[in-house]
C-alpha cells in the first residue's frame, strides 16, 4: 500500500575528500531494487560545495603613491588544517601578482 520511508545516511568529509579535488561539487547517486517486480530505481543529485569567502580590509588610506596596507580574511572550513595555501594579489598598477605563501 502507500506508504513512505525516509532513510538517512552520513557522508563525512574523510570519505568525500580524496574524490572531490579541485571541483566544488559532489555528484550522488541512489539506486534500489523492488524484490516483487526486479524494477531498478535510481535518483542523482549534483550537490555543490559552499566555498569560503576572502574579505578585504583596507587598513589605512588609499593615497596615489602610497602604499596601501589590506587585511585579508579566510577561514578555513575544513575540519583540517590547510598546507600549501597561497594568496596572490592583481590589480592596477601591480606589474606581476604578487603571491604569499601561507
């Protein structure tokens, strides 16, 4: 007759994390079977992954000439600390990024 389930099951960052990459998104796939009939059912779902966002911070004045102190802020999501993280920074007037190791 008609009647529903709901089944929940958990995903952790450790089991998803050597699949994601350098993509933000994480494509799931759920199939069953009905024993009665032999019908496969099956349902995907793109989720993506939210993103941290950088703020910037001008920390004096902008004046032409002059440098120009920011403060940026990044906080990291991940229930691990980053390695290998890198800033770099474009703009007028900058000849080449300007890259910081973190």
């Amino acid at each position: 007759p008609p009647t529903e389930d709901t089944v929940t099951m958990t995903v952790t960052y450790a089991e998803y994390q050597p699949h994601v990459g350098d993509q933000d998104a994480l494509k799931l796939t759920v199939a069953g079977a009905v024993q009665e009939t032999g019908q496969v059912l099956a349902k995907e779902l793109l989720v993506r992954l939210h993103t941290p966002e950088l703020t910037l911070t001008l920390l004096g004045p902008a004046v032409v000439g002059e440098e120009l102190p920011i403060q940026v802020v990044f906080q990291n999501p991940l229930p691990k600390a980053l390695t290998g993280a890198s800033l770099r920074m474009e703009g007028a007037g900058i000849s080449c990024p300007k890259p910081l190791s973190l």
